[in-house]
C-alpha cells in the first residue's frame, strides 16, 4: 500500500469551477483543456467530437494505466452509477489524474432522476429531497478531491447549460441545486459568443468570452480575490485536431493565472466592477442580422462588458 505523503507544492494551487452558457458556447471544448492526464465525466456524450488523445474506461473496471497512447480517461455515463464508481474509485486508490471534468451537471442530475424516481414515472415530493442530497455529496466529493489527502487533483470543472430563472441566467439544474451549485466552487462563469470586428482583417469573427462577476442578470462570480479579469476573452482555438489539442489548454491557464497573480502581490481584494452595467447599445452587427448572443426572452444574457470591467484582452 503506498503511504500518504504530503502532496508537492503545486498540487495546492487548485481551481474549481462551474461554467454556464447556451449551447454550442465552447463549455466541452473547455472541460477538454484541463490539465492532463485528465478524468472526463462525459455524461452527454459527445467526447468522440472533442480534440483528445483520449482512452475510454470503463469504471467497474481498474484505472486504466498511463502506457504513453492516452491523456483522457473519458468515462462514458450512461447511468449515475457510472459517474459514482469513478468518483469511488479516485477517492480510494492512487491515480495519474490532475484534472477532473464532469459534463454536464445538469445531464447528471438527469441520470440521478433516473435511478431514484424511474426512467418513466414522476418524481414524489420525498425522492427530490434525495436527489439533492446526492447530487450535493457527489459535487461536494468531486471538489474535495482538490484537498484529498493522498491522492488530490489541482482542477476540477463542471459545466452546464444555463437557463432563466426569477430573472436570472444560471446554471440550469432542477430545483435547490440550482441555488447551491454557484457556492460549491471558487469560480462560476457564465461562457458566452460574442461577434467582433476585427479592423486589420476587415473581417467579423465569433469570440468565446468568460464572465466572471454576477450582472443583476446573470449569476457568475469568484472567489480567488479578483486574480481573474471581469470578462475573460478565451483564446481561440483553430487548426488540425493535433494542433487543436496541443492549443487546448484555457482552463489551465486560467488557473497559472490565478496563482501567478498572487505570488508577491498583496493578496485579496478584488477591484471595483459595476455591478450592474448599463445596457449595451442596441446596434445590430455588421451583417445586419440579429444579435449573436441574445436570446428570443424578455431579459438576454449578454454577457457584454461595459468600458470600466477589466478584461484580459
Ligand atoms: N475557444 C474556442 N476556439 C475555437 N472554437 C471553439 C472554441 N470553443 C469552442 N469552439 C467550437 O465551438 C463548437 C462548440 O463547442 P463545444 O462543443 O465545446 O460547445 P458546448 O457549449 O459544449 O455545446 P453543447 O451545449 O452542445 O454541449 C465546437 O465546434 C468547438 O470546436
Ligand atoms: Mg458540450
């Protein structure tokens, strides 16, 4: 049995994160870019599309070994059970894994509906207790692998699709753990596509940006004492599937920024942002056609910075 060491100093520069945004915003792309060899809980299945060198593992089965031909170990959630036994797995036995991605939550707490109420039948006023319950442990225990112990991660990230609820973009999930989701980590983002022209090119182009302080719209916010900008543009990333993959790095870097910011810097007061930002201008893109990013709802998740937010750009 090995024994319990203290973990190397890096090992405690850790970043958790919730990551919301509408579909086809960039959040697999970015549960993808965590540091490697990575766990990826990938309960939407569509991890075949994601730019990996990945190994899929099956988690009745042991971890599988690090043999140079893999950096992904991609477990396929058909059911809750799946998620758990992974989860079961890293807490108890030695693992190569610095990262830990689950996407999505929301398609999880579907699987966990599943075998607590039946695939078919209505969920009792009882059972959604449960499911909390159980969906609360199990973020708690993936996050807390951040601090295992024997056996810690250095990031953990969740996404999940983002919905309207009492006048607030957040994470969609049923119920309490709507409300709860946004304080189990050290950052939530709210991902969003903005277009951009760009004046060299004479060209617009599509931009992936992270908010990450709360609108009186839309629930994002950090708790890593300002190191991350209000807005952060992610970089873009384009090529050949090996290319895209060597590029893929986001998460990462976002987390190198974090401690690199505080090491010899007085630590922990953010700087002012508005918290509530004016409406952006109403000015159609250049195409002429309708808003990229807002939504056919009443209030629109835009996401927009105002002049006075940092960004990284
Ligand atoms: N940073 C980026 N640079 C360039 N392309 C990106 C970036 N992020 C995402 N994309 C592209 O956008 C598309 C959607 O990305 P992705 O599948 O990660 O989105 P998603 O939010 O997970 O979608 P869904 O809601 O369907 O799960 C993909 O074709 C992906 O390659
Ligand atoms: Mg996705």
């Amino acid at each position: 049995m090995p024994t319990a060491q203290a973990a190397p100093p890096d090992l405690h520069q850790t970043l958790t994160a919730l990551i919301h945004g509408r579909a086809k915003t960039g959040k697999s792309l970015m549960a993808a870019s965590l540091t490697k060899p990575l766990l990826y809980l990938d309960v939407e299945l569509g991890a075949q599309f994601l730019p990996m060198a990945r190994r899929v593992w099956d988690p009745s089965t042991p971890i599988p070994r690090m043999d140079g031909t893999w950096d992904t170990a991609v477990v396929r959630c058909t059911s809750w059970d799946d998620a758990e036994a992974a989860l079961d797995q890293v807490r108890s036995r030695a693992h190569p894994f610095k990262g830990i991605a689950v996407d999505s939550l929301q398609a999880l707490q579907n699987r966990l509906i599943g075998k607590v109420a039946g695939p078919t039948s209505a969920v009792e006023i009882q059972q959604w207790g449960e499911i909390l319950r159980m969906l609360q442990n199990f973020t708690e225990g993936l996050r807390d692998m951040t601090n295992h112990k024997r056996w810690p991660v250095m990031e953990v990230l969740v996404t999940c699709p983002t919905s309207l609820r009492d006048g607030t973009w957040g994470p969609h999930l049923r119920g309490q753990m709507g409300i709860i989701a946004p304080y189990l980590f050290d950052l939530t983002g709210y991902l969003y596509v903005e277009d951009e022209f760009n004046r060299k090119t004479n060209a617009t182009v599509q931009v992936r940006k992270l908010r990450t302080r709360r609108t009186k719209d839309i629930e994002a916010g950090e708790r890593v004492g300002g190191k991350i900008p209000a807005i952060y543009t992610l970089p873009m990333v384009t090529g050949t599937p090996e290319e895209v993959r060597k590029a893929n790095v986001t998460f990462r870097k976002l987390r190198a920024d974090v401690y690199r910011r505080v090491d010899g810097a007085p630590v922990g007061i953010a700087p002012p942002v508005p918290s509530e930002p004016p409406a952006p201008p109403a000015s159609p893109p250049p195409s002429g056609g309708p808003a990229p990013d807002v939504p056919a709802q009443p209030v629109t998740p835009t996401g927009t910075a105002t002049p006075k937010e940092t960004t990284n750009g």
